[in-house]
C-alpha cells in the first residue's frame, strides 16, 4: 500500500481532530426514515383521547317532555315558531 492509498484511507475512515463528520444525502436520507419509524412505533400505542367502555346495559325510558306527558299515542310535543 502507497502513503497516498494510506492517506486516503486514513483520510476516508476516520475524522481529524476539530473537523466535522461529513455525511452524504443517502445516510441522511436512512436515518430520517429509520428516525420516522421509531416515532411511528412508539406513537401508535399513544391515545390522547381514551376509549370509552360501558360497564352495563341501562334501560331509558321517557315519561316527560318539557313537561308534558307522552302517552302511548300522543307523541311527542313540538312548538313551531
């Protein structure tokens, strides 16, 4: 191996003392999807609003509308303006 193959490599692999890392737009491109997925991952078991579950049936029946009894076949009172 010639000292300028050396160099090279030595150049390539590691990073000089005071110089920043430079990256390509691939590796970018990978970590941001890789980052997105771990987001994903984490955030699909997260509800803001919580489920809601009825502990029992519950039987409604109406008596009284704005005060006015509903029989069988009256029906249901309503005051048009």
């Amino acid at each position: 191996m010639s000292v300028a193959e050396y160099r090279f490599a030595f150049d390539f692999f590691f990073v000089k003392r005071g110089e920043s890392m430079k990256t390509d737009v691939y590796t970018k491109c990978v970590l941001t999807v890789i980052a997105g997925c771990l987001l994903y991952i984490v955030a699909k078991d997260v509800s803001v609003i919580p489920n809601a579950h009825a502990n029992a049936v519950m039987d409604v029946n109406i008596v009284k509308v704005a005060g006015g009894v509903i029989g069988s076949y009256e029906g249901v009172p309503v005051k048009l303006k």
